[in-house]
C-alpha cells in the first residue's frame, strides 16, 4: 500500500507539473499569450488523456515483472530496454513497447525504483536491468529508450557505471539534457536534479556517445523546450507533440524504430 501511495503521489505532483508548465508555455511563447485555438485545444486534451492514463494505469507497474527466456534469434537486434521519466512507470511504455516487439524487437520495459529518489540509484537500477537483460538475452550491447528523466538516468549509466560498452545506443523522448524549469515544481531529490545547472546534468557535461534525441516545441514540461537536445545528439523534431503524448503518438513510434535501425 505505500509503494502504490507513493506511485500516486508522484503521479498526481507530475500532472501538477504538466498542468503549469503547459499554460507557462503558451504565456511565454513568441505569442505571448494564452493561445485557444483548434490546435491548443486539441493538444491540452491529449495530453491530459495521456496524463489520466498516468495516474489510473500507475498501480499496474507493481505487478511482478521480468523478461521472458532469452529468444534464440535476435534477427541481428540489439535488446531494448525501455526506462520511464519523472512520476512515470514502465505502464507508459507499453505502447511503445508493443509497437517494438511487433517489428521484432527484444524489449523490456522497466521501473525506476518506487523507494528511491536518487538519479544515481535509479542509474544503478538501470544498470542492473541491463544485466538482466544482456543474460537473459545472450547479448553484448542493447539499445535503450528513455524518455524524460529516464534519458537523463540512461546517460548517468553510461557515463559513469559502465554502460559506455554495453549500451549500444541511447535514444531519448523529451528529455531535459539541460534541465528544466518545471522541475522546481517538482518533489524531492530527483526533481532537484532536473534543474539546469544541477550536480548530476553538471556529470553530464561533455557525454558522447551514439545518441538520437527526439524533441517537440510543444513539449509543456521540458522548458525552454531546446534544452531537449544535446549538442552531441542526433535532433529529430516531433511536430505538435506533447510531453505525455510523446510517449503514445505514432510519429514517436516511427522516429524511435528508424532511430533503432539506423547503422
């Protein structure tokens, strides 16, 4: 019971966030103003559907999960390991997920740690995750898919617990390489760490490694929205794309797939 409050907390203080950081978005747009047009309608109402789905599906990530036997064919794939952001759980990538293993890709989504509130222990979670999965599986490297702080938590693992050699490419959904300012509406030490110019981004400064970075300028909880991409990274635009919805939308699926293909 107190890991599903804490999951609910943290939900409900993400969609806070979401709820805010989408209005300063559009107060502090080159419009200026609130905007209520078709589009921004449109867009407010996908991504707070993405939201509910947050907060309602969030008790089912506390169902016993682990990968399946290792596949004896990987058609040449990496695995892929799929890492949730900020107040999120590995339910919100299912989509994605399932849109992967249907074009015959090895994926595991998983937690970050419910009981922990620590960038580098959810890294060091994330490590292990990648174990699992690299033995299950039988292979060297895996790709991962992280979006929000979950791209942030996939690169601490990279730059400094060893993932540099097992991780072959890291691909991010809306994460804020740079920080952001919506993270000080945030709750507890991992949201401290999303503001710019924190000690865990600071550890972060100079990473390189094989990265594709999807943003969207519509993004309401990664503000200012370019700090979504790293100045080593690969930029793919997402046209009209929220930061929930970036999860679920179709044109982030194909961007990821052709992210995953690319040689």
């Amino acid at each position: 019971m107190d890991a599903a409050l804490r999951v609910l907390m943290i939900a409900m203080g993400a969609s806070l966030a979401l709820n805010v950081g989408w209005h300063a978005l559009r107060i502090f747009s080159q419009q200026r103003r609130l905007s209520l047009s078709a589009d921004t309608l449109s867009g407010f109402c996908r991504e707070w559907a993405a939201a509910i789905w947050m907060i309602v599906g969030a008790p089912l990530a506390l169902l016993p999960h682990r990968p399946a036997a290792a596949l004896s064919e990987l058609d040449g794939h990496p695995p892929v390991l799929l890492i949730p952001g900020y107040g999120l759980t590995r339910v919100m990538m299912w989509p994605l997920a399932a849109y992967l293993r249907r074009r015959g890709r090895w994926v595991w989504a998983i937690n970050n740690p419910i009981h922990e509130d620590d960038i580098p222990t959810f890294a060091a979670h994330a490590a292990a995750c990648a174990d699992a999965l690299r033995e299950r599986t039988g292979a060297d490297q895996i790709d991962i898919v992280g979006h929000s702080m979950g791209g942030i938590v996939a690169a601490y693992y990279i730059a400094h617990l060893g993932g540099k050699d097992t991780v072959r490419r890291l691909v991010t959904l809306g994460t804020p390489w740079q920080g952001t300012r919506v993270a000080a509406l945030g709750l507890g030490r991992q949201s401290r760490a999303l503001q710019p110019g924190s000690p865990v981004l600071a550890s972060l400064e100079g990473f390189q490694h094989d990265t594709v970075a999807l943003w969207s300028s519509d993004d309401c909880i990664v503000l200012p929205t370019p700090n979504a991409i790293p100045p080593h990274a690969r930029a793919v635009e997402l046209d009209r794309i929220g930061h929930l919805e970036m999860i679920h939308h179709s044109a982030t699926m194909r961007a990821v797939r052709d992210a995953l293909a690319a040689p």
